[in-house]
C-alpha cells in the first residue's frame, strides 16, 4: 500500500533524525576513537603506563595511562604536563585499535616514551596538580572526566619524590598558543603567591 504524503515526510524526518544523531555520535568521539565507557574503563585491566623520557629535562611531556578495554580496543588517557609551573596543562581520553594506539600514541614522534610502574604515574600526575594549585593553577578542565582511569591504582605504592619546578622555584616557561593576556595572568598568579623574585621565567615574545 502506498504512503501518504503525511506518512512519507513523518519517514524521511525520522531517518533524518536518526541521520543526525549518528554524525554528533561520530563528533563526539573525537579524531582518534570511540567513547569512553568510564565505569568500564576504570575496571579494565592496566595495559601500560608511559611517561615522556625528557619530562623533567623539558619541563613539559606526557603521562599516558592505557587499559584493555575489549578485543584488540585499548582505552587511554594522557596528561600534558608542565612540571616547573603549571601542573596538567591539558588531557585527552579516547578508545582507539591496538594498532593505532601504537601508530598513533607510542610511536607518533610527539614524545620518545618510557616505562613507569603504574601507581608512579598516578602519583606524578597527582602531585604535579598539588604543585600547581599551592601556586593557584587549577588543571585543565578535562583532567576531572580523564582522571577517571587511574580507578584503583594506588599512588602510596609508589616510593618515588618527584620534585617540581626547577631550581627550587616554579619556572613559567610560556607556550605557542599563550596569549600577552595569558601570561600576565599567569605571571600576576606566580607573584602573589611567590614574590616578584620567587620564581623564574621565560619572557614571552609578541610579533606585531
């Protein structure tokens, strides 16, 4: 039996509908993979745990923490950390194949990566958020959905004392995407709670 012309426009909306929610699914996975389930993340058995070998050389590297979420899919966050100043300067979650873990992650020529006992990781990470907050530096707003991973690894296994900041004072290093309002603001934040001569920094350099 053919369709109305009402019926056949109440079918084509819905397929369009349906259309849609697929795209903003695709969206919302980000370029790497697919979303995270985090309750099945947390108990997802630990895959690696990696650190960027010139961390405390640069000031600046990556924490990735990797879990075993189904078949060959791993699920990973990493941490972009600043360990002279600022603390968790961003993090990323996704799910993505075995393959473009290592393609894609490990091997990507971001970082050369380590090998780091797993509750070592967590304490970093999580001491390096305490370092930056005693300066006023909260972490990037993603960190509390990303954090998530660390489930139920325990940072008092780990004996390792890192120490932050560089020379015994917070060294702000400024970055590519920092804007002169950026650095002031950062720099207004290092002096009260430091003194003008509490810590160290790189001049940011403006063109123009």
């Amino acid at each position: 039996m053919a369709l109305s012309e009402k019926q056949r426009q109440k079918k084509l909306a819905k397929k369009t509908a349906k259309r849609k929610e697929r795209l903003l699914d695709k969206k919302s996975t980000g370029e790497l993979g697919a979303k995270i389930n985090q309750s099945s993340l947390m108990s997802s058995p630990i895959h690696e745990c990696l650190i960027s070998e010139t961390l405390f050389d640069m000031g600046m590297g990556h924490v990735i923490i990797s879990r075993r979420v189904s078949g060959d899919r791993i699920g990973f966050c990493m941490f972009l950390l600043d360990v002279y100043c600022l603390g968790v300067k961003n993090a990323f979650a996704s799910t993505v194949t075995m393959a473009e873990y290592e393609r894609k992650i490990v091997h990507s020529g971001i970082n050369q990566f380590v090998d780091i006992q797993c509750a070592c990781a967590v304490k970093l990470v999580e001491d390096a958020v305490a370092y930056a907050k005693g300066l006023g530096f909260s972490p990037q707003k993603d960190y509390g959905g990303a954090k998530k991973i660390f489930g139920d690894i325990n940072p008092k296994d780990c004996s390792t004392e890192y120490t932050f900041g560089k020379d015994g004072k917070p060294y702000f290093i400024t970055g590519p995407h920092d804007t002169l309002a950026t650095c002031k603001k950062i720099m207004d934040t290092l002096t009260k709670s430091c003194g003008s001569d509490g810590f160290h920094f790189t001049a940011p350099v403006f063109e123009g």
